[in-house]
C-alpha cells in the first residue's frame, strides 16, 4: 500500500529501490550521464598530467630493477602516485618490503576522511562501492565535489576513467621505455605533481573561508615536514582542509 502523500515520483523511486529490475527514472539517469560526461570533460586536461606522471613513475620503478610485470599490477591495483614513488624509492634504495609498505601506507592515510567525505555518494552492492572506491583519487575527489559537502557518483566515475587509463598507460610507457626515454625530470615531468594539485585547487578555494583553510593546511604541512614521519604532514593538512567542508552555523 503506498503511504499517504506520496507522489507518483516517490512510488517510482521506492519501487526501483525494492526492485532493480524495475524501470529507471528517465531524469534520474539524464542526470547521471550528463554527471558523468561532466566528470569526463573535466578529467581530459588532469589526465595528461597523471599520464606524463605515471612515464615518470615508470622510469623510476625500472632504475629500481623492479622489473616490467610489477609496476603495472602496481599502477593497476593500488592507483596512488605519491604512495607508489613512495615505495619504490624504499626499495630502490634497499629498504624491505616492511618499510615500502609502512611508507605508502603513511602517504595513503589521507584517504580515510577522503573516504569518509565519499561514502554517502557511493551506492550499491559490495562490488559496486568496491568498483567505484578504486577510482577514489585526489583528483576524483575534487572534480566529484558539488559544494558543500556533497559529491557526485556519476562526476567520480567520470573523471576516474580517463585518470586511470592515464596512469596506467603512462606507466606502461614509461617501464617499457624506460632505456629511450632516461631521466625523466629532462622533460620537466619533475613538476608534474605539483602542478596537477595547484590546478586542483584553483578549482576547490572560491572564496575566502576556503582560501584560509587552504592556507592553514598548507602552513601545518610546511610546519611538520621536518618534525614527523613523511605522510603525517599531509594526514593533518587534509584534517585542517575538511574542516572547510562544514557548513558555516
């Protein structure tokens, strides 16, 4: 029985909810394509940043004698650029497994409020949310983001194609090409990280409650790089930077 004041959008919506096989609200999936094209369209630009980093990342795990095989599973499974030099480096200087892991793992922690900010917006079953959380990058993050905080599933998925595709050709190119292509800061793909995350946030700080809070993360980042563990500046900067997602009371 519908309940009282329910409309024929609602009855619709409650339906396909109870049963997936029902048919889907022709505006709802408008909406989510143009979402999605959206995320796409805006991630183009990104992606030939994340491409050009992803030879570079290449090149580095090939000097580290890392082999051809393992920097592609690498780049395909765990999809995080700062993480990923983080261990290579580790281990191209001898360092153990442990100490690879321990150190992306470090760089890695922002993703947890990234995640939590996330979660609302991601749907569906465990494959699903497991499917769409892969593509959960800084750069997803950013062009998802709808204001106050909230974010978009069809701008993440969107955006995360092109970056991924991205990344990991940009590896595969720079593993295999790595005795053509030598040192790669020759091409300037040494500036390509920062570059990519100033484009980032040109697109987040609109106004000037954002900008303080970019400027005070940027300040406790500067402030714990030579006091702390590498990775714990970035965890405490991104703690400072959500702050600017609540809504002013």
């Amino acid at each position: 029985m519908k309940p009282v004041g329910q409309g024929k959008g609602q009855s619709q919506t409650s339906s396909t909810l109870e049963d997936p096989g029902a048919p889907q609200n022709p505006a709802v999936d408008e909406d989510f394509r143009e979402q999605v094209a959206y995320g796409f369209r805006t991630a183009i630009p990104l992606a030939v940043a994340v491409f050009g980093f992803g030879v570079s990342f290449g090149v580095v795990a090939h000097a580290a004698h890392l082999g051809r095989l393992a920097p592609l599973v690498m780049s395909a499974t765990v999809f995080a650029g700062s993480a990923q030099f983080a261990a290579v480096s580790v281990l191209g200087t001898g360092g153990g497994v442990a100490a690879a892991v321990v150190a992306a793992a470090l760089l890695n922690i922002r993703y947890l409020p990234i995640g939590m900010s996330l979660a609302p917006a991601i749907t569906g079953g465990p494959v699903r949310r497991l499917l769409s959380a892969q593509l959960v990058v800084d750069e997803t993050w950013a062009v998802s983001h709808l204001g106050g905080g909230r974010f978009s599933r069809g701008r993440l998925l969107g955006a995360g194609v092109p970056l991924y595709l991205g990344w990991l050709g940009g590896t595969a190119l720079g593993v295999f090409g790595a005795g053509f292509l030598g040192d790669p800061s020759r091409f300037g793909l040494d500036v390509v990280s920062p570059v990519l995350f100033l484009a980032l946030l040109r697109g987040q700080v609109d106004n000037r409650r954002t900008v303080l809070f970019a400027v005070s993360g940027a300040a406790v980042a500067l402030t714990l790089v030579p006091l702390v563990s590498p990775g714990l500046p970035l965890v405490a900067a991104a703690g400072v930077c959500l702050l600017a997602l609540r809504r002013p009371q």
